[in-house]
C-alpha cells in the first residue's frame, strides 16, 4: 500500500506555471470598461505581445486631439476593432480583465474556435462574424 499524495506531491513542481502574458497560441477576450462589448481575437504569439501591439495602437490614438469628424475618418482605418471601439466612442480598454478562453496550436481550428467566440457573444466590438472557414475540406 502505498499514499497517493506524498510530500513530494505537494511539494515538488519541477515547471513553472505560465503567466496569462506568457501564453501563446491561444483564443482570447478583452472587455470595454464603459459598456459591455467584448472583443474575442486569437494569436499564434504570446498573448502578452499580442495585447502590447493592441495598447501601442490605442495609446497612438488616445494621445492626439481630434475632431469628430476625424474621429469617423479614423475608425476606418484602424488596424484592430479595439482602436475603433477607443476611436468611435472614446471609451477605455479594461486591459486587466481581459482573460484566456482558448489554447490551440493549430492556425486554423484557433481561427474556427475565435469565429464561434465572436458569434455567441451578444454585444461584440469585433468588426465581422469571425473569419470564414470555407476553406476547410
């Protein structure tokens, strides 16, 4: 007869865990702080560099004073649904509540699993219904 959880069970942990910021290849969800849109995206990279691209792009246009009518020109041309979300409506990213949903290393079923995020949430900041996967055979 031998114990199923020894000291070295609890004791011993030969990895480290890894930090929402050190995941990569994973299906992810960031929330507005004003209204309750939800943006879902996924990443091949480390979700920490995927959300530093993300505040660069909101931080270059949090910055300069604009008009509305340059606030309209600027949302459509943005490179992420979240700049137009700060741009359309000056309203704040809650960066620290955004979560992981999803791990998947491969390209496509990660894009396939975001696509299915994007369409079950009510109120979703993401300007379309998720890639198309036609491409599938």
């Amino acid at each position: 007869m031998k114990p199923y959880k020894t000291l070295r069970y609890f004791l011993v942990h030969l990895k480290d865990k890894r930090t929402v910021a050190q995941t990569g290849e994973c299906v992810y969800k960031i929330l507005c702080h004003n209204c309750s849109s939800i943006y879902n995206g996924e990443t091949g990279q480390s979700y920490g560099n995927r959300q530093e691209e993300h505040r660069k792009e909101v931080e270059s246009i949090g910055n300069r004073t604009l008009t509305r009518a340059d606030r309209k020109d600027l949302a459509t041309e943005t490179k992420s649904a979240i700049t137009n979300q700060v741009a359309k409506e000056n309203h704040v990213i809650d960066w620290s509540g955004a979560t992981i949903l999803d791990r998947e290393g491969q390209r496509r079923t990660r894009q396939l699993k975001e696509s299915i995020r994007i369409r079950m949430e009510a109120k979703c900041m993401n300007r379309d219904g998720g890639p198309t996967t036609t491409t599938y055979q």
